[in-house]
C-alpha cells in the first residue's frame, strides 16, 4: 500500500500539461480510487460468464484507469511454453504474437514468476521490438506482471507507455500486479470450470460405454451350464469380452476378447469385435476357420495397430470335449485333478494379417476344467510387483480347485483384486456341471432369548453384506430373520426361556434360504396367517412382514415333534452378476 | 448406519413432550419404549417421538408407538413421529404406516402441524 500512497499524493506527474487536463473526478485522484477500480475489476472478474469479453474488458479498463498507450494480455501455453498475445489495446494490434518463455521483457515475467518494470526500454537489451521496427511504433517504458497462479504463472498482463511520456515507476508496477491477481484467479477459475465439465462429459461418456459393454457380456445360466465367464475391468471401461451361445445341434460356442489398449475407441473395438465374433461362430464353423473368418473382417477395417487376441471354441453340454483355437491369447489351462497342462494359441493376433491360418486343438476334459484367463490375470502384481505369471494363476487355481463353481469363481477373483489389477481381467471356464451344492453363509445357534436378537441380525447383516446384497433389501432380510426369531421367542417359547434358535442361512445359485430352528411346541399354522398390513394394530404384523420381505416361507414341526422349522426363501436375481462388477 | 447406544429419554419442550428414543429397537427392550410413549401422554400435551438416531426398530418397537398414536387419537391429544431415520421410514413404509402416522421434521413443527 505505501506505493500507492505514493502514487496517490501524485507529486510525480503533478503540474504535468497532461495532468492538468483530467477532470477533477480522476479515479487516480486518491487511494479509495484505485480501491474503487481494484473493487469492480475484481467483482467483474468474479462473476465473468463469459471470461474473454471480461479480459477484454479489463484490459481496456486497464489502459483508461492507468492512462497508458497500450496493454495486452498473453497466456501461456504450458506444453509448448509459449506465450500468445490473446488481447491487446492500443495502436499497434499484437493479438496473436507469439513469445517463447524467457523471450523479452513479457517472457522475462513469466521465466522469472516477478514483475518486470522497464523504465527506459531504450536502455534495456531484452525489450522485444519486432513490433516496434515493423509499425514504428516506440516502445519507451513499460510494465509486465505475470499472472501467478498456485501451480506457477499462467500468462502476462503488459502495459507499455505512459500517455503522459513519463517513465512507469514502481507504483505503476505494484497496481498492475494488484489487477494481475483477480485476472489470474479468474482464467484459472474458468479453466477448472471447463475441465470440470470435460471430466463430467466423458464420465457420462465412460457410464454409458460401460453399460454398453455390460451389456453384450452374456447373461450367467444356472441350468447346468458347462461354460462360465467373468470380467472385471481394470477402470470404467473394459477391453475385454467373452460371450456363450447354443448351436441348434446341441453344441455350446464360447469367445474370449482381449482388445489392445485402452480407453474409449479400445472400448469401441471391442464393442465391434464382440459381435463380429459372435456372428463369425454362429454357423458352427471349425474353430480355425471362425478365427480366420474374423480375422479378414477386422483386417479389413481395424487401423491404428489396435489388434484383438481371442480364444473360440466349442465344448457339448457335458463338456467331455472343448474344440478351441487361439489367436495371440494367453494359454488355455486345463486342469484335471493335481494335473495342469497348458495350450498355447495356434495363431497371432486378429486384425494384423489378412489371410492367416489358424491351429485348432480337440481335447478331452475328463472331468477337469478349461480355463482361459486374458493377460490382465497373468499380468496381476505380486507384493513384489512382478507378474504372476501363468505359474501364479495355476496356484490359484490349485488353491481353489476343491471348490465349487460360484465360490471358486469368487475366490479366484477375490485373489487376483487383492494381488495387483493393473489390466482388465476376464477368466471363462469350461467343466462338467455340477449338481450345486448350497453354500452355507451362516450356522449361529443362540438362546431363545430377545437379547439374542441384536447377534443374530448382526450375523445376518454381514452374510448379506459379504454377498452384496443392496442395503434396502439387506435391511428387509434382517429385519424378516428378526420378525420370525422375536415371534419363537415370544410365541412359540413363551415363558421358557431355556431353549435356542438356530439360524442358517444358504445360498443356492440365486436363492437365499433361511432357516430357524427351535424346540417349542409346535406351532398352529392356523396362528401364522398374515394379517393385513397398513393398519393401526399394535403387534400382530411380524408374520406380516416376513410375508411382504420374503417369496414364500414355511413352518413345519421337526421329526417327532420335538420343535418346529421354519424356511423362508428369497431370490436375490442381482447379485449373481456381481462377478461381472467394476 | 449410526452406532448410537440403545436409549429412551423424555424432555419436556415448550407445550410439548418429546421422547428420543436411539440406537436398535427391537424385542429386548420395546417395552421400556411403550412405557415411555404412553408416559410422556399422560402429561396431556402433544407427543413427539424423535428418531433421528434410529438405525434399527422391529415390529414390536412399531406397535409402541402405533399403541401411542391411538391413545392419542382417543384422548384428542396430538402424537407425531419426529426426524425420522431412514431405516424407520423403511419399516414405516414396508408396514404401509408411513401415511398413517403425523411424521415431522423437527419438535417445532409439532406444534405447528
């Protein structure tokens, strides 16, 4: 403030011919005028809407309020360090001049991050004056304040001759900083402002490829279906596929895609290469001959290098046999008992050669499993961040292999998400199906007491969180295992208080079953009738609840009527696809 | 989900009884819950239950305050369910009560409803 103090006595430009023209209300008169100009440019600059009208404006402001011939304003283009007039006012039009950081007095401003102020630009070598020798226009002083930004300086606010022919000082150097700063502020604004909204539109981009890409992955079947697949994307968008079709002869197709690099336009290739491969296999081709068949469809119209590695193949529902052939993809495991063998792809990846032959291979299964893994699971981390390998992968499936399918999938993706996911990452497997063993999430046996009521949701919550259950639905499901454990209690117990409940709680493929055992007198299933609810009844609507929450539940008297068991179901569709999850 | 402590507490406001109940109820203790409810009615001025930090109630915690609510309406008095927790609402709604019952936004609007 001492420099505008200075500036405000105005001793120096005092009795000058130009001084004695400006009206008495000259906003330079005094202090509370700068403050009063610093005010609305900063206010201006603020609000802006539209930034370079605003620049524009406060650069001419600039040129009235501190009565020089010119200013201009240069931003710098961080990747080329190059600075580019963007505005200018005055007699000679620079817009559009172009400095190197460094070059001149306005590249000094910015190299060295501090305001120039060039008394004499006759006296002072580093003057650019290309403008001047071609306009003849005489640069005699002038001023460059760099616009400072936290990350460093953004551009360069110039001004250049006093009208009154007096050299600047430091005042004059000290006020145009004081306008660089809400100039600086307000650039620096407007451009998080338009990256946000770049980063907003190419997140609805991204949600909206992804969902597209969801939805070409094909639906899981839990009719015994010998062919499995899942993909969890390294980010928003995956570069991987697989899918499974029917042939009308009984046979099951299967494809695995692995799409180079990443991003959107891999998102989109991966989008074509899908169905491109799934129409290639539709007519029950040989495996070699589909490959081949795709390969000079890509050829034809995939540029950039981008290339597709893909496995295709057949197995018959009972999956004693895979016919497979491999274009660049990683290595089939098959695994049958203790025993791995490996099989390389019998071709280079699709998209590159036209006209390329492809191996095929047939193999027995004998009741092992085929796995195809992309490279995003050999190319997992280790603690060390070296790849696993195809060694690391055949560890983990050696782990899980006494599994049954839907745990084994989890625990295989579980592993490899807690080890290093650095690409996306798609496994389809191939076995003899099954018969589905329930898996059991909880076994909890309390005593029929209400103060066992607060563990046993406990139980039930985490179980159900562990699945992914979606909370409200979550939230339902306790609060029906609560309802019917709170009616034992009440109801079937009664006064006793010295027996349990046993709680279970199973999953079988998409259907949750609970099941409460106790050993209270058997209860009348003509007392268990759901009474309406919405009514203003005080108790009476637990069973009610449990009737809304659950699809059908049961209560039967255990052998020998030594108590009772109640079985209530719930089909959980969604969370079966929570393998396919980001 | 809030880890509040199971709790009942009656304050009396200006021209009101407000009654914060907090934490999971259920079976255990529901009854301590209707006692406090048809308590705080005795005084015969309006009846908020508060049940911002509710992260749990089962049908039994519900017929305390449906048991409030109508000993209300028979005595013309005025019971409201105030700030209710959205694991509340949830049940309130699963049991088709959540028109049924006054809800409210704060003790304030008790009196003002």
């Amino acid at each position: 403030m001492k420099a505008l103090r200075a500036r405000s006595a105005g001793a120096r430009t005092a009795g000058h011919a130009r001084a004695a023209q400006r009206p008495a209300t000259d906003p330079r008169a005094g202090e509370a005028g700068t403050l009063a100009f610093l005010a609305e440019l900063s206010q201006a600059l603020a609000v802006s809407l539209d930034l370079r009208q605003t620049l524009s404006e406060t650069v001419t402001r600039v040129v009235d309020f501190m009565q020089v011939e010119a200013a201009s304003l240069f931003l710098l283009d961080p990747a080329t360090l190059v600075l580019d007039c963007r505005i200018c006012i005055g007699p000679v039009d620079i817009t559009g001049v172009r400095l190197a950081v460094g070059q001149g007095i306005v590249g000094s401003a910015v190299a060295e991050n501090a305001t120039q102020l060039v008394v004499d630009a006759a006296d002072d070598p580093r003057v650019w004056r290309a403008a001047d020798d071609s306009t003849g226009f005489v640069t005699h002083s002038l001023v460059c304040a760099p616009l400072r930004t936290a990350a460093g300086p953004i551009g360069v606010l110039e001004i250049v001759n006093r009208r009154d022919g007096t050299p600047f000082s430091a005042a004059d150097a000290e006020l145009l900083e004081l306008v660089a700063a809400p100039a600086a502020l307000a650039i620096n604004s407007a451009r998080m402002a338009a990256s946000l909204l770049e980063q907003q539109r190419l997140k609805r981009e991204f949600d909206l490829a992804r969902r597209l890409q969801k939805s070409l992955l094909p639906h899981r079947r839990r009719d015994g279906f010998p062919v499995i697949g899942v993909n969890r994307p390294a980010h928003e968008i995956s570069g991987d596929f697989y899918d499974h079709f029917e042939l009308a002869d009984g046979r099951i197709g299967f494809v695995v895609g692995d799409i180079s690099g990443k991003g959107l336009d891999a998102a989109l290739l991966m989008v074509r290469a899908a169905s491109l491969l799934r129409w290639a296999g539709k007519d029950g081709i040989e495996p070699a001959a589909w490959l081949s068949r795709a390969n000079d469809e890509l050829c034809e119209t995939t540029q950039d290098g981008r290339f597709v590695c893909a496995l295709v193949g057949y197995c018959d529902r009972a999956a004693t046999r895979v016919r497979f052939a491999g274009a660049g993809f990683p290595p089939v495991i098959v695994q049958r008992g203790d025993a791995f063998d490996e099989y390389p792809s019998g071709g280079p990846p699709l998209g590159i050669l036209p006209g390329v032959a492809f191996e095929q291979r047939e193999l027995a299964l004998a009741g092992g499993t085929f796995y195809a893994f992309s490279d995003g699971a050999t190319d997992v981390r280790d603690a060390q961040g070296r790849p696993i390998g195809n060694a690391g992968v055949r560890a983990l499936i050696a782990r899980h292999a006494k599994e049954s399918l839907e745990p084994r999938l989890r625990s295989l993706l579980a592993d490899l998400k807690q080890l290093r996911l650095v690409d996306d990452t798609t496994l389809l497997l191939v076995e003899a199906p099954r018969a589905e063993q329930p898996e059991r999430l909880v076994d909890l046996r309390v005593p029929a007491r209400a103060e066992s009521l607060r563990e046993l949701r406990g139980a039930v919550r985490a179980a159900l969180d562990a699945l992914g259950v979606e909370p409200r639905l979550r939230d339902k499901l306790v609060l029906a295992v609560d309802e019917a454990c709170a009616n034992i209690i009440r109801h079937g117990y009664g006064q006793s208080c010295d027996g349990d409940i046993e709680l279970c709680l199973a999953r079988n493929g998409t259907t949750l079953a609970f099941e409460l055992r106790d050993t209270a007198p058997c209860a009348d299933p003509a007392a268990l009738r759901p009474k309406p609810l919405g009514e203003m009844r005080c108790g009476g609507f637990g069973i009610a609840l449990i009737d809304e929450v659950m699809d059908d539940w049961r209560v039967e008297p255990l052998a020998g009527r030594r108590g009772n068991r109640l079985v209530m179901h719930k089909r959980i569709e969604d969370i079966a696809g929570e393998a396919n999850e980001a | 989900m809030s880890v509040s402590p199971n709790g009942v507490a009656a304050e009396r406001g200006d021209g009101y009884v407000l009654v914060r109940l907090s934490g999971e109820v259920d079976l255990s203790w529901s009854q301590e819950v209707r006692r406090a409810v048809l308590d705080a009615l005795a005084a015969g001025t309006p009846v908020g239950v508060e049940l911002s930090a509710v992260s749990y109630i089962d049908s039994s915690g519900i017929a305390a305050l449906v048991e409030g609510f109508q000993q209300a309406r028979q005595n013309g008095g005025r019971f409201a369910l105030v700030a209710v927790s959205d694991a509340v609402r949830a049940v309130l709604e699963l049991a088709r009560l959540d028109r049924v019952f006054l809800l409210v936004p704060s003790a304030e609007a008790l009196l003002a409803a």
